[in-house]
C-alpha cells in the first residue's frame, strides 16, 4: 500500500511539474514571442544630439515592444515590465561595450518577460553629460540633470502606456494599473528615482545637488552663486516632465520635428499631461538612489538585485564612480541598494510582499557575511574582484555580454560569457518572479499604490469641485505663486490657458467649458501641481 501511495505520489509530481503558471513559467515558446520595434513614446530636447544630426534638438524617444503574438494569446489585460538599459548616461562606446536598449543582456530579459506572458519595454532614454569635466559642479550638476531627464523620461513613458491602453483601444493589451520598471546600472538610477523623487526640496536642498564654486557659470550658461540647486525647473521642468516648456517657430528641423526657440528659457517638452505617472513597483540590478530621504511611505514596491563589490555604484552607500576609458570619475555620494530596501521595509512600502520567504535562494539571499540584518527583497551577488588592491576590476554586471569583436570591451571586467551571464538572469528571475506575481496578485492594486502626485496636491486646495461657473485655486504654505494655469482633458488637449496671478490665489472661470472630467494642471513656483476637477452645469 505505501509503495503504491508512493508511485501515486510521484504521478500527481510528475503532472505538476508540466503544468505551468502565467507569469510565473515561460508559457510560449521564442518562435510565438513578437517584436514592435522603434515605437516612439515621447519627445524631448536633447542637449547632447550629436552634430551629424544637427545638434541639440526635440527628438523622440524609443521603445521595443516584446509580447506573445496574437496568433497564440488572445489576454487583454497584461502586466507590462519596463526594462532601461545600463551605460552610465552616455552613448554606447564611452564607458563600454553596451548602453542601448538592444543591449544582449536587455533582449534576452525583455523575452524572458513576453514568454512569461507578460508585456515587456526596451526603452530609450535621454543620455550625455561631462563626465570626465574637471569642474566639479559641471561633473556632478550634468550628472543629476542626466538622471533626472532620464527620469521624466521614465514617466512619460509610463503615462504614455497608460494613454495607450486608456484612450487608444489598448492595441497592447495592458493593464495600466500593472506597469513595472526594472533598470540595469543607470536604468537601477533611474527606476529609484521614478520610484522616490517627487518634491523640489530632495533635488534643491542638499549641499551635493547645489553649485560650490560661487564664481561658477551655471548648467544653462546664467551666473550662479554657492549654494544655487543645479536642478532649474524654469528650464527642465519639474520632477514628473511638466514646466519648463519650450517656446516653439513654428517651424520644422532638418528631421521633421518642432524647431525651438532658442530665446525662450524653457528646455522641456510637455508629454501626456493629465495622465498618472504612476507604477506599481520598481527592481534594479545595481545603480543606487540619489538621497535615502527620497524614500517616503506610499512609494512604489522596491526590489534590489546588487553586487556586493560594485565599486561603480554602492552596494550600502558611498561615491558614485564612472569609468571613462581607463580612468575614474568620482561624482556623488548615494545610498545603495541596501540602504534603499532597507529603508522601504521600514516605511512599510514592503508590505504587500510580507511573507517568510524560506525558499533557498531568499534564504541565500538573507546570508549574514553581506546581508547582516536579513533585509528581505534584496539579492547581494558576492562576486570579489580577483585583486584586492584592484576593486575596479570586480564584475559588478555579470548579466551582460556583447559582442566580443567590438573594441569598447576592451576595459571591461566581465568575462564576456554568454552561459555565465544567462545563468546570471536564470538566478535573477528566480528571485523576481515570485516577488512580481504578489504584487501582480494584490488586490485592488490600484488603488493600494498612492498617487505621488496626491502628495504634492496637499499644498493646493481646489473648490467647488464638481464646479460650474468657476474654480478658485488656493495654494498652502509660505509665499507660494500661481505661474500658470491650464485646464485639459483627459487626452491631454488643453482646453483652457491663462497666465497665473503671482500669488496664492487664483479663479479659473469654467462656464464656457463643456460638461466633463478634466485635468487642473498648476504651475507654481515650485513646481507643478495637477487636481482632477469637474465641469457640471
């Protein structure tokens, strides 16, 4: 009888193991995964646009599309994972052989998703800054700003998802309220920030985002004094893409796009306003995020995946460094991933995930030579670099490989192998995965993750709402001024403009505007402010 329970045992084993879950198991084969390829999702100005192109410039940003075709997967109602690649915010060739979103590394993660059944990104982002500059304040100002252009790009591209599957038919068959970012390196910089970054104060009011020389020529060429932030928001816009604006000819490039006047302040290029910049959670593998303050409860889930050794960018907190050829550029102190997660946990951001994960790899992953406290949702690589004395040498991105006739590799301390490195990402998905699908399996996730802007819409009051004959506009706190008003539908159209009062308060007459939801959109003096309002006669 107990073999016979045994053998019975072993059959219900066996079926298991060939049943599969979606979003868990890879459920379709390479050959039924389909690429959309160079989809533009945003535009905005380039500083750094090469001069074969004509030089600084609008230009558009990129995405590749993975996803199940739909010959084999008729699901509307996809999680989508948004994957930027790594590079150091410079273009490919500078700091080495990969930095693109067809990196090897960011297809074979981005397929690995689609056969999951998920809908997965390869994205663009805006890159350059002065790397190698000898002026620290041009070094580390370039630096932010490079991070935190990447991360209004990050936004947009999240609100253009969310257009897409709101007002556009949702041709990818999404669902707007399961969108993930996951970034390698500088991608790592950039999904923390899309993640934390949402005051003018976490950008403005450290000594290490503000100008040390008073003699200094500011970023855009204006004089600045000691202690000015490097962040402009009358020049970049604010933390989620809005002010700023460029002032346009009316005239068109030598590619087609909106030529800007140079004359006018504004460098940033409005994308999807009145759309949500939210997401639902973030991963990185390396990078490090600006300032451990950042980190408020309500933020997005964050999970970590970081070599201990990472000498680039910190694994608990210290410089951040940049190779540039065969030389070294020490730019700004960070917090690391473990600081990061460690604080997250703290602050509850966690909470969905609350669970004794005692499956190997976790309980790997909680090993107290690099991971002392047990921090869960963090998975530490102890890979030490083959000289001590050497720690630059360390492969602090053992998933990447390229190829291995391209001169960039030269420097690079990975090994370059293609088994290594996919092993890599079997260990990395292994830890993921199962952390995604809780997230994925919250529910009411929608409305559990909180607006980040609400937190910003706390220092504005707007009554009545629904309104009829006007809206008045009341800003909280200190000195605060009304720039600019703009009433627009839920499409982004502006349906209405008007300069601000340059004071707190301010009337926006809506009895011309027809009956419907809009999308109050403030700009203040410290930054922009957005209030879903109702137009009802």
């Amino acid at each position: 009888m107990r073999k016979e329970l045994f053998v019975c045992a072993l059959a219900m084993v066996s079926m298991l193991g060939y049943s599969q879950t979606r979003y868990v198991d890879e459920v379709f084969t390479d050959a039924e995964i389909m690429k959309i390829a160079d989809q533009p999702y945003g535009l905005n100005w380039q500083e750094y646009a090469p001069a074969s192109i004509g030089g600084p410039q609008l230009l558009p940003n990129f995405m590749d599309v993975y996803m199940p075709s739909p010959a084999v997967d008729t699901e509307t109602n996809r999680p989508v994972v948004v994957y930027f690649h790594t590079g150091s915010f410079l273009p490919k060739g500078l700091a080495g052989p990969v930095g693109e979103r067809t990196d090897s590394a960011a297809v074979e993660i981005c397929k690995r998703f689609a056969k999951r059944g998920f809908v997965a990104v390869s994205a663009t982002y805006r890159v350059g800054w002065l790397a190698n500059s000898t002026d620290l304040d041009q070094r580390r100002g370039t630096n932010l700003l490079a991070v935190y252009k990447a991360t209004q790009d990050a936004r947009t591209l999240v609100r253009a998802l969310r257009l897409n599957a709101l007002m556009g038919g949702n041709p990818l068959g999404i669902n707007e309220e399961r969108i993930i970012l996951m970034g390698q390196g500088s991608g790592g910089y950039i999904t923390f920030a899309a993640a934390t970054l949402d005051k003018y104060s976490e950008v403005a009011d450290f000594d290490k985002f503000q100008y040390e020389d008073p003699s200094s020529t500011g970023l855009y060429g204006k004089p600045v004094n000691a202690g000015d932030p490097y962040v402009d928001t009358a020049v970049v816009g604010d933390w989620w893409g809005f002010g700023g604006e460029v002032c346009l000819t009316g005239d068109t490039t030598a590619l087609g796009l909106p030529e800007v006047d140079l004359t006018c302040e504004g460098r940033n290029f409005v994308n999807f306003p009145g759309v949500s910049s939210d997401f639902a959670m973030a991963i990185n593998l390396g990078g490090a995020l600006g300032d451990e303050s950042w980190l408020e409860a309500g933020d997005p889930v964050m999970v970590s995946v970081h070599v201990v050794q990472d000498f680039f960018a910190p694994f608990v907190a210290g410089m951040v460094n940049v190779p540039i050829g065969q030389q070294f550029f020490n730019v700004v102190e960070v917090a690391g991933s473990m600081t990061a997660i460690t604080r997250a946990s703290q602050l509850r951001n966690l909470n969905v995930l609350q669970f004794y994960w005692n499956d190997p790899l976790s309980l790997q992953a909680r090993d107290a030579s690099y991971n002392p406290f047990g921090i869960h949702h963090i998975l530490p690589f102890d890979i030490p670099p083959p000289n001590p004395a050497a720690p630059f040498l360390v492969n602090a991105n053992p998933w990447d490989w390229w190829d291995p006739a391209d001169p960039n590799g030269a420097n690079e301390t990975n090994p370059n192998n293609v088994a290594q490195s996919k092993a890599y990402i079997d260990t990395i998905f292994e830890f993921v995965i199962p952390r995604i699908k809780r997230v994925l399996d919250a529910p009411n996730l929608g409305s559990d993750v909180i607006e980040v802007n609400q937190k910003a819409n706390t220092l504005m009051k707007v009554y009545p709402n629904p309104a009829s004959d006007r809206i008045h506009i009341s800003l909280e706190g200190q000195n605060r001024q009304v720039i600019r008003v703009k009433l627009m539908d839920l499409s982004g159209k502006i349906v209405y403009s008007e300069e601000g009062s340059r004071t707190a308060q301010q009337e926006l007459p809506v009895s011309q505007v027809p009956n419907g939801i809009y999308i109050l959109s403030v700009e203040t003096d410290k930054g922009v402010v957005n209030e879903r309002v109702s137009v009802a006669k």
